[in-house]
C-alpha cells in the first residue's frame, strides 16, 4: 500500500510507493488514478490521453501490487460488454481485441423449478451482450525510488466504488452524494466442464428466477460457468452447514446440483461469506478544471443491468467528444461532462435496481412475457417510435435518461392498446 497526500490547490501527490506508473514527455501532465484490481474503466478513462501522448502524460496508479496480487474466486463478477462499451473500445482501437476474449450471449435463460428452460432473446437477431471475465494480467514499469513529487494539470479519479480521489471532494461545498447497500449479497459458485464441454448452452445468460432471490450462471473461456446466487443476507444466514445447502438447492435449484457437484456446493457455499452490494450517486463529477470522476468513482451501480462497465466506457466516449467540442479547454470542458453526464448515471442506476426485481421475479410473470411480445411486434411494424427499453440500453446510445423517458411514454402506449384490446373483445 502507499500513503497519499492530496491538496487540490496545487495538485500535488506524494507517494511513499509507486506500483503502476507510466509517464509520457509532455507539456501536460494528467492522472488516472485507478483502484486495486485490473481495472477495466481505468483503462479506458485514459483512452483520449493515449491519442495525444505528444501533448499529455498518462499516469495509472493502483492501490496495492497487482503483481503480487492473487485472484480471489468467490469475489468476482463477469462484466458484460455491450454497444456502448464497444464504441469505446472502437476510437482505440481495442474493440476487436477485446471482443475475442469474450463469449456471445444472444439471449437469457430462464429455468423453472421443474427443470424446463425457456429463452428470452435480448433484442433482434444477431444482437449480443459479450460477457468477459477478469483473470488477465497486466505489467506495468515500476518507478525509481521510493519517494516523489509530481505536478498534475488534471488528475482523473477512475478508482472505484470505494474512491479515494472522490473522498477529497466531500471537503467541498456543494457536493452532493449517497450510497446505497442493497438488502441483498451475493456468492460465487462454479460449475465445472462435463468431458471438456460447457455443462450448458454457453451463448446463454442462465438464470434461475425465484421471486426473492435468484441464481445467474455465465460461461467462461476456461469451458466453466461462473453461477452468481443473489439472496437477502437473512436468508444466506440461515444456512449454516452442507446438508442445508444441498436441502436449499434441492428445493429452489435442483437441476444445478448435479451440474456443480454436491461436494463443491458443500465447500464453496462456506468459502467466503455473502459479499454486499452498493449504488453510489455523486454530484458534481468535477473540481474546477483540476479533477474529474470516472467509471464506479462517479457511479456505481449495481450488476443486474450489465451496464457498470459500459456506462464507464461511455463516460471516457462522452469526455471524448465534449473535449472535441470545445477545443480541450479543461475550465469548460470539466462543468459541460458533470451537465450531459450526472443525469444519464443516475438513470442507470435506478434501471439496475428495477432490473434485479425484473431478473429475479418477473420474468416468471406470464403478464411480463405478453408485455415483451407486445413490446418486440410494436418494434417489429414501427421500428422507429416504438423501441424496447432493454433495447435503448443495451444496443444503442441513447441516453440512459432519455431511455427511461421513453420507456414510461411507451408502457402508456402499449398498456392503452393492450386495455383497448381486450375491452373490445369483451
């Protein structure tokens, strides 16, 4: 770990070790202080400071030695790549790169408690959620010394839920912001390969919807599934020993048994507790033209939407452009990206929160799938007036705001032409 000094005034930092340092010749000097994990929206926060490295220095600083770190299972989560994280990767360059590290999931997978399985397709043929796992590593040089001083003209605060650099702006005045932990944690299982094959359809979100709490299930390279049971931490609490796990999934998931092993649920439901889930929201993302937040640091959302990678992609894309519009001026830049941007994270959060209930509940609704057979025909004959929500989020760049606009307007649509219906059938 380092110990860090921060005075916003002067833009200094003192570090006592350096883990992750790179550093261009330049006439400006910007941070992205990332969190302790390879982490992807650190990355991308330095996408338009890596296109002008002949005029900015890209710095990436890390919270504890990733090199010496080790891959904790049990705490992870697959991040899902869609449209939005895609253009992003796309004006570096890294779209494809990335891609061909992912799988291809066109649709989600519903299983029932008598072990039917029943397809939910995300959008139109040939749309896609790409889900990618964190097992890569990186190398990064390591500074001489074990003290320095560095000046920065803009530090970029891309360092997670839990941000140092956004603990500096709770100093200001006028800064607002909350966190939320939902009532409800989550624990990771794994289901291995059967004779080297994926143990199910791998192009599949799976999910085993049980109205209070469900399990998700998304492939891996390594031909494994990584299964994600989400439940209230009160109900995680009351099973204490093997034979209730294997009672408990006997009862809600009994076709996942066999598929990840009785022994392996016995060992690894105890591996590490239910790990807690929160929502932060934050306003405004900047400080004078001296600093800005990114990615989780900003807003971090909760995993039911798919979105939390992406959103943080598309901050990078939308900093991108604002830069483009008014001619890399930090002083108007900084204001403009908190304006277009504040409203679209908040949107996205609330949309994860809804969709865990959609996720986990509704989906087994036979109401919910008329809806959505609605909602795909209405798409299907006016393709540009009526566009479904999970659509607007996932496969466009519609504003995560407007979307959610657009989605109450439509559902009083849809529910009119559903009640006219059914009144003139009457």
């Amino acid at each position: 770990m380092y110990t860090k000094l921060v005075d916003f005034r002067n833009l200094k930092y003192y570090y006592s070790k350096c883990y992750t340092y790179k550093l261009y010749p330049s006439t400006k000097k910007t941070f992205c202080v990332g969190g302790n994990t390879i982490h992807l929206v650190t990355v991308s926060a330095c996408m338009r400071l890596a296109r002008h490295r002949s005029r900015y220095s890209a710095i990436v600083r890390c919270l504890m030695d990733i090199r010496q770190a080790k891959i904790v299972k049990g705490r992870s989560i697959n991040l899902a790549l869609s449209h939005r994280g895609r253009q992003a990767l796309k004006q570096v360059g890294m779209e494809d790169t990335i891609v061909s590290k992912g799988i291809p999931m066109h649709s989600r997978m519903i299983h029932s408690l008598n072990g039917t399985q029943s397809p939910i397709p995300y959008g139109k043929k040939g749309q896609s959620v790409f889900v990618i796992t964190e097992t890569g590593a990186m190398t990064f040089l390591r500074a001489a010394g074990a003290k320095e001083e560095i000046q920065a003209d803009l530090i970029v605060g891309c360092d997670g839920a839990f941000s140092a650099i956004r603990k500096q702006f709770l100093r200001q005045s006028r800064f607002n912001f909350s966190q939320t932990y939902i009532p409800h944690g989550y624990l990771e299982l794994t289901m291995p390969p059967i004779n080297g094959e994926f143990a199910m359809k791998p192009n599949y979100l799976h999910i085993w919807p049980r109205n209070t709490f469900m399990m998700i299930a998304l492939p891996n390279l390594d031909k494994t599934f990584t299964c994600t049971l989400f439940m209230p931490f009160d109900e995680f609490e009351n099973v204490t020993t093997g034979d209730q796990v294997i009672e408990f999934f006997q009862k809600y998931f009994p076709d996942a048994i066999p598929l990840i092993g009785a022994d392996a649920l016995k060992r690894d439901y105890f591996h590490l507790p239910a790990q807690a889930m929160v929502s932060v929201k934050c306003s405004p993302y900047h400080l004078s033209d001296k600093c800005v937040l990114m990615g989780d640091a900003a807003h971090a959302v909760v995993p039911f939407y798919g979105q939390g990678m992406n959103a943080g992609f598309e901050d990078c894309l939308v900093f991108n452009e604002i830069m483009d519009q008014l001619n890399e001026d930090f002083s108007a830049v900084l204001p403009e990206y908190t304006r277009v941007r504040v409203p679209d994270d908040h949107a996205i959060a609330d949309l994860a929160m809804y969709n865990y209930v959609e996720m986990r509940s509704h989906v087994n609704s036979k109401w919910f799938l008329f809806r959505k057979y609605v909602d795909n025909f209405l798409h299907m004959i006016m393709p540009r007036t009526v566009i479904p929500l999970y659509t607007m989020v996932t496969f466009t760049r519609t504003r995560y705001h407007e979307a959610v606009k657009r989605w109450h307007w439509q559902d009083k649509v849809r529910n009119d032409i559903v009640h006219s219906s059914l009144y003139k059938g009457l």
